[in-house]
C-alpha cells in the first residue's frame, strides 16, 4: 500500500521503523518527489521567516533594504539548490560509510533513508534554533532508516552516521569561518 505525503511525514516524524518498513519497496524516484515536495515547502517557509525578520529590522526603503528584499527570490533558489547538493554530496559520502561498515544494499538504499531522514529538518529548519533540535531528528531518523534499509546492526548504522554528521559539521563549520574570516 502506497502512503500519501501526510501519511510519510507523520510516519518519518511518529513512527520512522515502522515507516522505513512501509517504504522499502518504494523506487529512489518516489523518495526523491517527497524530498522534493518538502524541500520547497522549507525554501518558501524559509523565505516568509526571511521577510519577517526584514519587516522587523524596518529598513524600508533605504538602498540596503532594497537589497535586502531583491536577494529573496535568490534566498529562495539558493536553499533549492543547497538542498539538492547536501542530498547528492552527502547521500554518496553516506553511502561510502555505510559499505564501509558493511551495508551492502544498493545506494537507493542510503539515498531514501537520507531523503526520507530528512523530514523534520525539511519542515522545521527554516526556524531559528529549532533548527538545531530539527537536524539532530533529522540524523536519527537517517540513521534508522539506514538501518532498517541496509539491513545492518544499530551499533553500524550510528557509527556511519555520527561519522557523517561530524565530517559535514566540521566542513560546514570551517566554511562559515572561511567565509566570516574575509
């Protein structure tokens, strides 16, 4: 039985075994819509968080403020394709761990446990320190769905991805600073 979108979601966020369980069948095509559908929706909540932090800052009409409101549609594009790349990027890096540690399935595998993982950051990222509570779910949930479609041990599937989320997390982290330190 196909689950629609609502269903996904409350499963990946509620009950994300036995949801990984129900989408084991389900083609890296069918994942990738979801992660697509939910990608947006963040990208536009992103947006509306942006231009509520801009109304707040009352910049109105001044020449930074124009600019400021002119870089949202690339706020918008820019988080589309930042998603798309943390999914392919990340997804191969994550796949390379979990072989290492002995998951043999296919990478469609890892990349609709990534995809699928990624659910509540998706919906709840585009919020100032939840983020942070969304992400952490968000490499939970991962590492179930890596476990559940790889079919390997629990103690396997945290390793690769604690690994994962500390390779990305010091990457991220000298990124912001090379980027603060010019």
């Amino acid at each position: 039985m196909a689950l629609t979108i609502i269903e996904r979601i409350c499963g990946f966020l509620g009950h994300p075994t036995e949801t990984f369980r129900n989408t084991k069948t389900d083609t890296v095509k069918a994942a990738f819509l979801y992660y697509t559908l939910i990608l947006l929706l963040n990208a536009v909540l992103s947006v509306i968080i942006a231009i509520l932090i801009i109304r707040g800052i009352h910049l109105g009409s001044s020449a930074i403020g124009g600019s400021v409101w002119m870089g949202l549609p690339g706020a918008f594009f820019s988080t589309l394709v930042e998603g798309f790349i943390l999914l392919f990027v990340g997804g191969l890096w994550l796949h390379l761990l979990v072989y290492i540690v002995g998951g043999r399935k296919q990478i469609d595998q890892t990349f609709k446990a990534f995809m699928y993982g990624a659910t509540p950051y998706l919906l709840l990222g585009w919020m100032p320190i939840v983020n942070l509570i969304a992400g952490i779910w968000a490499i939970s949930i991962g590492i179930i769905g890596i476990r559940e479609l790889h079919e390997i041990s629990t103690r396997r599937a945290v390793f690769a991805g604690l690994i994962w989320a500390i390779s990305f997390g010091i990457i991220f982290i000298a990124l912001i600073y090379g980027f603060v330190s010019f």
